[in-house]
C-alpha cells in the first residue's frame, strides 16, 4: 500500500504496510480502486453533461463515495466492494445512454472482483511516476474529498447547488489527462473557490434548518441515566436521534465534532440532552470505554474498535467499521431508524464521569457579528490587537501540545477564532475574556470554518480595508485530514496569505509544489512557539 492523505502519515512520506489510522493494506487498496473507478465514471458524465443526459444523482453519489475514502471515515471492505460495483454500474449505463466509446483504463476497466487487488495495486498514488504531477493530482483529489464531505451534509438536509457537482466531476476527469503545470495549479485553486461556495452553502443548510448558533454553556458532567453518545459531524442524525429518544429515560451526549450541535437552538428543546462527554476523536479509545453505553458514529473520526465497546459502537452514513452494525440510510421521506442503539442504551450502565464544568461556545459569524460593535471598539481602544484563528483538525501526536502552548503563550489582548476539534487542544484553559468577548471564540465544527472566512470578510469591510490581509488576524492553522486541506483551499482562493500549518506540512506536497505554496501564498510551517507567537504578534 500507499497512503500519505493525512497529517499523520509514517515517517511524514507516507504509509506502506499499515495506516497509521488502522487502515490494512486490503481497504487501502479498495479505497484507490475506487478513485480510480470514479475517475472513470466522471469522464463519461462529463461527456453526458454535453449532451443533456447527466442524471443528477451522479454528482451526489461521487460525493459520497468520495466522503467514505476520507480519512478514518470507513474501513469496512465489503461497503467499498459496493460502491466500487456501483461506480462501474453507474457508468457503464451512462456510456450506454450516450455512446461514449474511449480508450482510456478508467472508463473500460471492468475487471471481476479477484482482480480488485491487482488492479488497486496498478492505480495507486504511485503509479503516477512524476512526482510534481503526482503531487498536485492528489493535492486536487484530496481537496474534491473535503468538498464532497461538506456537500453530503448539505444534500442531507436538502440543500445542492448543480454547480458544485459540477465542478467536482470536471476536476475529476483532469486527473485523467495530461495537464500543464499552470492548468494543474489553476484547478487546483479553482477547487478552493468552489469550496467556498459548498460551504456557504452548507452554512445555509444548518442554520436554515436548526436556527443560528447562539452563545451557549455546555454541560461536560453526566446524570445517572444511560445514555448513547454521538459523534462525527452530520446533525441531521443528531435531529433524528433526540426525537427518537424523547421520553425514553435514555439521554444523549455529544462527543468530539459533534459537541458544537449544543450550540443550535433546535436542540435546546430536548431536556434529555445532557451536554458533551470527553474530548477529541483520537482519545475515544478509553472514552467509549468509560461512558458505558451505545456511540453512533455518523461520519468520520472512527478509530480502531477496541474490545471493550465493540458489541455497543454503531455506525451510520459513510461511516463503517467491519462488524460494527451499521444503521440503514434514512428512506426517501422518511427516517432512521435509531430504536436497536435506544434498547442497547437501557441495557447499559449511565455513562462514568471524566469532568465536571462547562464550557461556553457558539460563536458562528452571525453571533460574533451581532458583537461587532465591541469588537470593533476593543480594536479601535487597542484592548484587542489581533485575533488568531487556530482552526482545523487535532490528532495524536505529541507535537501537537505546541496549540496548546502557543494559546498559553498568546497575550492577553488576542482573541482566538477556532473551528473543527483543533479546539480541544485550549477550550477548556481558563484564558479569561477582553471586555466581555471570550478569548476563545468557538465557530462549531470543521464543517463551520466558513463562519472564519465570513468573519474576517466582514471585518474587512467593518474597518473599510481593502485586503483582508490588513486585518489584524493570523493564522496558525491544525490539519489532519481532507477537509482541512478544501479549507486551506478556500483560504487562498479567498487571498488569505501568510498562513502557518503544522504541526508538518502534507507529505503529499512534492517540494516544486510546495515552493509555489510558499511563493504565491507564504504558507509556513509552525515553528518554535515564542518565535511563532512573536511573529503573530508582529502581523508576520
């Protein structure tokens, strides 16, 4: 195998007999099969958009199937063989629908399931030999895989803009031919500017439906009631879940990214909901251990099962574990189905207490700019000289403690702007507030980052700049996975330069690719913290 998507990737070049996400050689193989065969199919429906005789449903299936690629999303290879088989199905009707004749492998490869192996072998990262080319391929696939995460969520609660499929399914077929440097890069950036787009649009769909995050004070103690945890990103499961437990004696808490779901008001209504139990995706290991009862996991950050709470951990969307039950997609109309996890939770134990407090969240851009007026006076009074946007993802290194550290080492008139699980590595530091405005201004979950984005835009126009690289903001950026990298897309489509993103930069950016990076952009990696943080302060 071969594998260097994540941050966390061996040796920083990349994984070669085993993820060090858990992933085995077999699923890795299955997940490049599927790129490839998605490649296929997008060269067809490229050709069929020509001719009027796209079916919509295209461009949301290579989502999905994108979306279970992700990063410690889905290690489950019998759902891979599916949507592999599904792809060529998908199309060779659309070949058939259209006339379409090539002889490009990707659109005739039909290969029986035996030669799966063989064939994910021949189509892997590696088997583009040009290191430049190959680095800027994957840098585009990777950035579709984020994208595609966050249009799923949206298509969920009903929201999809044509033009997103689009794009995605064009973009996609380039990584078949051969491009020019420029063309490359120019795709590349151009999958940032539709990020944008897709998360804006996402940023409709939640806040349509569930109402604007509002201030809130998150419970992080438990009740004596058996509980079922939920974790990942997807709050149309979080919805469906609450109403099926309402009246049960079952509580519900939130884990991880899903903790910013207590900032929604739609929620609020549910006396069962209890708060957020634990910490970052990558310690879930020892609590699901200790909350006892049932966790539903609904999108990515799932971590190799352990023992002790492999018979109570289920699965649900593009999320997939082999063995775990896997909770059916929601009929056409209808809902999920939640009652098996509701009577696993009564026969359960209530959930062992970590901590007790809370925490205070829900600071997306509508709040943050219903306080604009104090914002900009702490500004303009210089109690607030400059907000640091410490966004993105947390993982398990021990490098990572330099977030923490640099929080810490922050002076006592910056704001923090947070989004993602990057958080848990300062939102529970007493860091105190300026004036009434928190230090740490929570957004939500990765998913949320646009808030970030729409914040410094606004701000921009607030204090009449022309740039918003003149705002008083940096970026010390976390990534981990596929959508920080569609994120750090977006943030360089929208002209954000000067960015710092550790704690290494990706593997997969051969060092051509990353010197036009540093050029174009002036993207750093993190440093030593009292050198970083001076720099910050200085607007370096």
């Amino acid at each position: 195998m071969f594998c260097y998507q994540c941050q966390e990737t061996a040796k920083g070049s990349g994984c070669t007999i085993a993820g060090v996400c858990g992933k085995k050689e077999d699923t890795a193989g299955l997940q490049d099969l599927l790129v490839f065969t998605l490649k296929g199919l997008a060269v067809v429906a490229e050709e069929a958009k020509k001719q009027n005789k796209l079916d919509p449903a295209i461009g949301l299936f290579i989502c999905q199937s994108f979306f279970a690629t992700i990063t410690n999303a889905n290690f489950d290879n019998a759902r891979f063989v599916a949507l592999i088989k599904a792809s060529i199905s998908k199309r060779d009707a659309l070949k058939l629908a259209i006339g379409y004749s090539s002889d490009l492998d990707a659109v005739n490869w039909n290969g029986p399931e035996g030669d799966y192996a063989a064939k994910a072998a021949e189509v892997s990262v590696l088997s583009q030999p040009n290191e430049d080319v190959r680095s800027l391929r994957e840098l585009l696939i990777y950035g579709l895989k984020g994208m595609a995460a966050y249009a799923d969520h949206a298509a969920v609660l009903g929201f999809e803009k044509p033009e997103i499929y689009d794009f995605m399914i064009s973009a996609l077929a380039t990584t078949t031919r051969d491009l020019s440097v420029d063309e490359m890069v120019a795709q590349v950036l151009k999958c940032g500017e539709v990020a944008v787009t897709t998360m804006a649009l996402l940023d409709e769909a939640n806040t349509t439906t569930y109402g604007n995050p509002e201030i809130t004070t998150v419970n992080l103690g438990v009740r004596n009631n058996p509980g079922i945890l939920i974790s990942g990103h997807d709050l149309k499961d979080m919805e469906e879940l609450l109403k099926q437990t309402e009246g049960s004696g079952v509580d519900v808490y939130t884990h991880s990214e899903m903790l910013p779901a207590n900032y929604y008001p739609a929620f609020k209504k549910y006396d069962h909901f209890v708060g957020n139990y634990g910490n970052a995706w990558w310690l879930q290991d020892k609590e699901f251990t200790s909350f006892n009862g049932p966790i539903l996991m609904t999108t990515n950050c799932i971590t190799p099962v352990k023992e002790a709470y492999k018979d109570r951990i289920y699965t649900t969307g593009m999320a997939g574990w082999p063995g775990a039950t896997h909770i059916a997609d929601r009929p056409e109309g209808g809902v999920k189905d939640f009652s098996e996890i509701i009577a696993k939770a009564k026969t359960c134990a209530a959930p062992t207490e970590i901590e007790t407090g809370t925490i205070v969240g829900g600071f997306a851009h509508a709040q943050v700019m219903a306080l604009a007026d104090k914002v900009v006076d702490a500004v303009k009074s210089g109690a607030l000289k400059r907000f640091v946007v410490m966004a993105g993802c947390d993982g398990r290194q021990p490098g990572r403690n330099y977030f923490t550290e640099v929080a810490e080492a922050l002076p006592n008139d910056t704001v923090i702007l947070t989004a993602g699980c990057a958080k848990y590595r300062y939102n529970k530091l007493n860091l105190g507030d300026i004036g009434g405005i928190p230090r740490v201004l929570d957004a939500g979950q990765c998913n949320d980052s646009y808030s970030l984005a729409y914040i410094a835009l606004q701000l921009k126009e607030v204090f009449g700049l022309e740039d918003i690289n003149d705002l008083p903001i940096s970026y010390d950026i976390a990534w981990y996975e596929q959508k920080a990298v569609v994120v750090l897309l977006a943030l360089l489509a929208l002209g954000v330069k000067h960015i710092r993103l550790g704690p290494t930069l990706p593997a997969f950016l051969s060092p051509n690719v990353a010197k036009v990076l540093v050029e174009n952009f002036d993207i750093k990696p993190t440093g030593d913290v009292a050198g970083d943080v001076a720099a910050i302060m200085a607007g370096n």
